[in-house]
C-alpha cells in the first residue's frame, strides 16, 4: 500500500463527531477528518458510528432506513447490524465483504466523540481533561450552544481561539472590554495561557454574580488540552489569600471549544459554556449561549477570510508572530510532532502520542 502523504491534523485522537442531543431516533451523516461517518442511536439507545457508504456500490447510508438491530441500506436492502456486520441472508456468499467499518464513540458531556485512528488505540482515558470542566457532574452545568461549520482549516480555528489579543477587536461589539490589570505568565510546556488580576472591586463581576461584594482575585487561562479541545478561556473568580491561607474559590467558568476537521479546508466547531454557579438559571444560559453564538460566528467570518485570502494568493512565504501567539505556536508543534510519529512506520515512531497527550493534561 502506499503510503499516505502529509496531513494537516493527527487521526489518533478522540474529536467530537456531533452533540449528544443531535443523534435521535434517525441517521445523521458528517464528515470527519476526510471520512464519510454516520450517526445512530441503537436499539438500547446507545451511540453508534458507522462508515458513511455501503459497500455495494457506495450508496449513502444517510440515506438508508433504521430497522431492529441495525440499518438498512436503501439502494438493494443488505441490512447491518451495529457492528457494521453484513446481515442479510440473501447474499450470504458475499456477505462478509460487504461489512462496513464502525468507529468507537464516547458519550462524555455534551458530546459524542468518536476515534477514527488506529482502533486499538482508542483508550477511553485518552480523552481530553474535563475533569476541572464539570463534565458529567450535577455540581456543574455544561450547556452546548449549537453548532457552527467553518469553511476554514481547523489550524486557523485553533490559531484563532488560542489568542486572546483578538477579542477587543474581532469581538469588539460583543463582548465588553474589561479595564483589569492581568499579570501574564505563559507555560509552553502544559499549553497554558494563564492570567490573574488581584484585588478588584467585586461590582466588576455583577452582571455574573448579582449581590457579590468586596475584593475579587480572578485567574484566567487558555488551555489547548488536545487537537480537538480547546479551553478558552477558564475563569476563576477567588477571595483573595488572608496571611498563608490558601485563595477561597467563589465561582468557575469555562468558554470550551471542541474543533473536528472536517477535510483539509473545512472545520466543526460546537461551542460550549460550563460553569459552576446559577445552574439552574436558564435564562442566564440563554443569554450566555445566545452571546456564545455570535462569539463563535465573528470567529468563524474572520478564519474563513484569512482562508479565503490564502486560497486567492496562495500560502504565506512568512507568517510573523506576536507575543499573545505563543501558546498557539506551541499547539502547531505539538500537532505536528502528533503527525509526524503517525506518519512514521511503527519501528520509527518520532513521538509516543500516550506522552505526547501527557504533556497536555493538567495537574
């Protein structure tokens, strides 16, 4: 076989293929990182990923009919169960070339995450940490605010939310510029982007937590944590340390990001909000995911314009850098590092991804 040229994103990754709540009685049909998926809930309501084309002539399978056990395709009826296994009687002498892949899937949070790699790497402790996230616990509340499809490669998009010099300008009427003074510290290492402001009056934080008085610390940091999870950013508002007290935390947040490709020039993106405060306040999570969503399209216009530009003039020759970039420069080369140890043959690997993925789960 030959061997496949350069990719510009590393498959041995969990990557979210859609949300949780868009996979229901039907079949819903995506393409990620180049492959034709579907999406279905079994009979027992459990996710299931499948190969997007039958094997009998590439017929859709969004296209076929969800029956007991499995799916059916519609162009000549050969029937799969949910292990992709060709089921129908009529054509046993070719049954087992017409099995069609499936691909692990994860229901952790909001969304279903789905490994297209190499199956036998597919640790579940392999996904992105959620864990200071509120990921599946009732502490917390994670709200998934919708869908957007970035006509932009996914580099860009993590360019993009990696920065945060670009909110006071490309997010200039929809989110407020804050007058706090941060200290700035940047950890290479962990892929953290972290800032703290001390002291502030808490009526900075009113439209937050109504009634909240005194001096506020807050601690803000950008995480890339995986290729297709990005955290930006996490804030957590603190009292301040009385003597050799340690900080009381009054209240978490996170503006959480999960990026899939979708081919060389395309992108997923589901923006997510999760907080640890007011969850059962839906008029509060309205108005943070309607904010949310106009966030996410500015972001998705100003990628797809540098895309758009770079398709007309061709590639960069030079690709200048600022300070704020730092974090997003090292996401690129660990990406690329992911990359190149898949692309190496198994006696040659560059990079081991499980120390790779290490690197980016925080303590």
């Amino acid at each position: 076989m030959e061997r496949p040229g350069p990719r510009a994103y590393p498959i041995n990754q969990w990557y979210a293929g859609a949300l949780r709540s868009e996979i229901g009685d039907g079949i819903i049909a995506r393409t990620l990182l180049g492959r034709s998926v579907i999406f279905y809930r079994n009979d027992e309501g459990i996710a299931i990923a499948m190969a997007g084309h039958c094997p009998h002539r590439s017929f859709p399978l969004r296209l076929a009919k969800r029956i007991r056990g499995g799916i059916q395709c519609g162009y000549h009826g050969l029937a799969f169960d949910d292990r992709g296994i060709c089921r129908t009687r009529s054509h046993r002498a070719v049954a087992s070339a017409m099995d069609v892949a499936t691909y692990p899937v994860i229901e952790h949070g909001p969304l279903v995450w789905i490994w297209l790699g190499d199956a036998h790497l597919a640790d579940p402790e392999a996904l992105p940490a959620t864990r200071d996230l509120g990921f599946d616990d009732p502490a917390w509340r994670v709200d998934a605010h919708g869908y957007v499809h970035v006509r932009a490669r996914h580099a860009f998009l993590c360019d993009n939310l990696l920065d945060t010099a670009h909110i006071d300008f490309i997010h200039e009427r929809t989110l407020e510029r804050t007058d706090l003074a941060f200290d700035e510290h940047a950890d290479t290492q962990a892929g953290v982007l972290s800032r703290h402001s001390r002291g502030n009056d808490a009526a900075a934080f009113a439209a937050l937590l109504p009634g909240l008085s005194g001096s506020v610390d807050i601690v803000v940091s950008t995480h890339f944590r995986s290729p297709g999870f990005i955290v930006a950013v996490r804030s957590q508002l603190e009292r301040p340390a009385m003597s050799s007290d340690s900080p009381h935390t009054i209240a978490q947040m996170a503006f959480v990001h999960a990026i899939t490709p979708e081919t060389d020039r395309s992108t997923h993106y589901f923006p997510l909000f999760a907080r640890d405060f007011r969850i059962a306040d839906d008029a509060f999570s309205a108005a943070i995911g309607e904010r949310n969503r106009l966030v996410a399209e500015e972001d998705r216009a100003a990628v797809e314009a540098i895309e758009a530009s770079l398709t007309q003039t061709g590639e960069r020759a030079l690709d200048a850098s600022l300070p704020g970039d730092v974090i997003g420069e090292q996401a690129r080369q660990l990406m690329a590092n992911m990359i190149a140890a898949e692309a190496a043959p198994d006696d040659e690997r560059a990079t081991d991804p499980a120390k790779a993925r290490e690197r980016l789960t925080p303590r």
